[in-house]
C-alpha cells in the first residue's frame, strides 16, 4: 500500500437527514478510519491512537478463519466443505456437532443449541480461566436440524479454526502466520486470542492495526493474491462471499453481503473490515462501541465509496 491522501467531502442521507463523514466518526466513537482506493490509502483517522496501534478484531476473525479454510482447501488437506467435521476432528463424534458439515459451519447453520448474547460471555470466561474450548465444543447439543436455517454461532467458527489445525498439523494461528498475515505483506505483528490451553479462539479476538485489516480487505478486493502471488483461491474467495443459502441472502461463507457486491467482516461495537468490488475500495473502521446500526454504517461507506470513485474518475480525466 502506499498513501495518496486527499480530501474527502463526504455526505450521505439516512432516514431523511443527511450527515457528513465527520458527524458519523464522531457519533459512532470511531478510533480508527482507513480507506483504500485500491492500494492507496486516501484517508486515514486516527482518535487516541496512531497507525501503529493495535485495534481489537472481535468478530471480523471469522472472515479470517473463513480465509484459512479455502486455503486448506486449495492445498489439498480438506477434501470437500460438505465432508463431515468429525471426519476432521473425530473428538466431536457423539457431540451436537456429530453429522455437522463444514459447510453448515461455514454458513452458520449447524444445528447447535446455542444463543449467541448468552452463550459467547460464559464460554469466553472459562476459556480465559482454564477450561479449553476443545470440551466446551464437545459438549454443545443438537437443538434443530442442520442446513434448514440461519443461527449465528461463534462455537461454529472456532471449530472451523480446529478443523484447520487438525488437517494442516499445523497449530491455527501459525498456519494463518505462514499462508495469510505473511504472503499477503502485513506490515505489523498481530496478537490472537487463545484459551488458557494454548487453543486458538479462531471467532474472535485478533489484535492488529488497521492498516493490516485494510491489507487482508485488499487481499479480497484483488480475488485473493497479494504481491504477485495468489494467496486466497480466488474461487474461494467469489463463493464465500456470495449468498451461501436460501435462508439467509445476507451472509456467505463467514463473510457479511451487502448492497452491489460489497461484502464485510463484522465485530462487535461497529468493528468493520466492508470492500466494494464495484468502488474498488476497501474501509476498515476500529471503535471501542457505537450506537449506531449497521445500515447507517452501510449508508456511509456506500456514500465514501462513491466519491471515492468519483474522485479517482475526476483525477483520470484531469490527467487527459
């Protein structure tokens, strides 16, 4: 990446009221802002930190895991996303997860008796105080058929992230060092979230600047290759972010879909990682919480998107 910076003189309307970018950064508390127009960074903000700090990732590690998955896939230690989990991780069989596919997994439709606002604070709390996520896995239930609905599952994701580590033989974290955060140029060390047994959460809690975020965003932009190299199988990369089941058009394979093509890793308190093939533009925001929702945030980033775009076609055409 290299910077570019110019101005950006944004403005969108949302239920009839139109804001500036600088009136939505504000109300939504927002740390970090990093926009790319392909490569270059033409904006950047930063409140109470720098470029150099590291911002906290919550859910937006799932699109990461999702990443991890289509490249054990394209290296041959996956065999099919519709191959059962226990054939990977024969520890779950008799578990809810028993007949579960990674597809399921994937597309957040497991079967799993689980609640999300309820269930994520306990298992994260055990995980930090010593009980592995490994036994908490083992002891989810069935509560509904697999494939017949949405039901967003963080246990889901960390299974994935065991998946990959039981069929690489390499631990998650360091096969996501050596095929990701490596090859696609981070430029800054990041910290993962791990239980007291050394298991990688693989669902949350990755530590990196933005700049790095904006990096794997552009990794998705360019079909998965970074640096001259394919990184992502860029046939991986068009099928998990594409409606991945008739029940839920809003969501791929770990990825969030928006308006136009635009697709995004989410986290918690307004965390985002949002890339518009259509703009070739990526928008990475780091904030400690907002208030906002997300179709707000999804007006705003259309509305920079746009001048983006129209900025860089007004810059052609002046060079002309």
């Amino acid at each position: 990446m290299r910077e570019a910076h110019r101005p950006l003189a944004v403005t969108y309307t949302y239920e009839g009221r139109t804001h500036t970018l600088d009136d939505y950064l504000l109300r939504t508390g927002t740390q970090g802002f990093v926009v790319l127009d392909g490569r270059d960074i033409v904006f950047e903000r930063y409140v109470a930190a720098t470029r150099d700090s590291l911002f906290q990732s919550w859910s937006m590690a799932k699109s990461f895991t999702s990443a991890a998955v289509g490249i054990a896939l394209g290296e041959g230690f996956i065999g099919s996303i519709d191959d059962p989990v226990t054939e990977y991780v024969p520890e779950l069989e008799g578990s809810g997860y028993d007949g579960v596919s990674l597809r399921d997994l994937l597309r957040m439709s497991s079967g799993i008796a689980w609640e999300e606002t309820v269930d994520v604070p306990p298992v994260h709390v055990a995980a930090s105080l010593g009980y592995p996520l490994t036994a908490m896995a083992r002891q989810r239930e069935r509560g509904w058929e697999p494939g017949t609905r949405f039901e967003y599952t963080s246990m889901n994701s960390f299974v994935l992230g065991w998946v990959v580590a039981k069929a690489t033989g390499v631990p998650y974290h360091a096969y996501l060092q050596r095929k990701i955060w490596g090859p696609a140029g981070m430029a800054s060390k990041a910290l993962l979230g791990n239980d007291s047994n050394g298991n990688s959460m693989a669902y949350c809690c990755y530590y990196a600047t933005d700049r790095d975020f904006a990096r794997f965003g552009l990794l998705y932009l360019n079909g998965g290759r970074a640096n001259g190299r394919q990184v992502v199988p860029a046939s991986w990369v068009a099928e998990s972010t594409r409606p991945s089941a008739p029940f839920n058009q809003g969501y791929g394979l770990h990825w969030w879909l928006g308006a136009d093509g635009a697709f995004s890793a989410d986290g918690l308190g307004g965390q985002r990682i949002w890339v518009s093939p259509r703009h070739g533009v990526v928008i990475v925001k780091s904030t400690l919480a907002t208030l906002v929702g997300g179709e707000e945030t999804d007006a705003a980033f259309e509305a920079v998107a746009a001048e983006v775009a129209r900025t860089r076609a007004a810059r052609l055409t002046s060079a002309h």
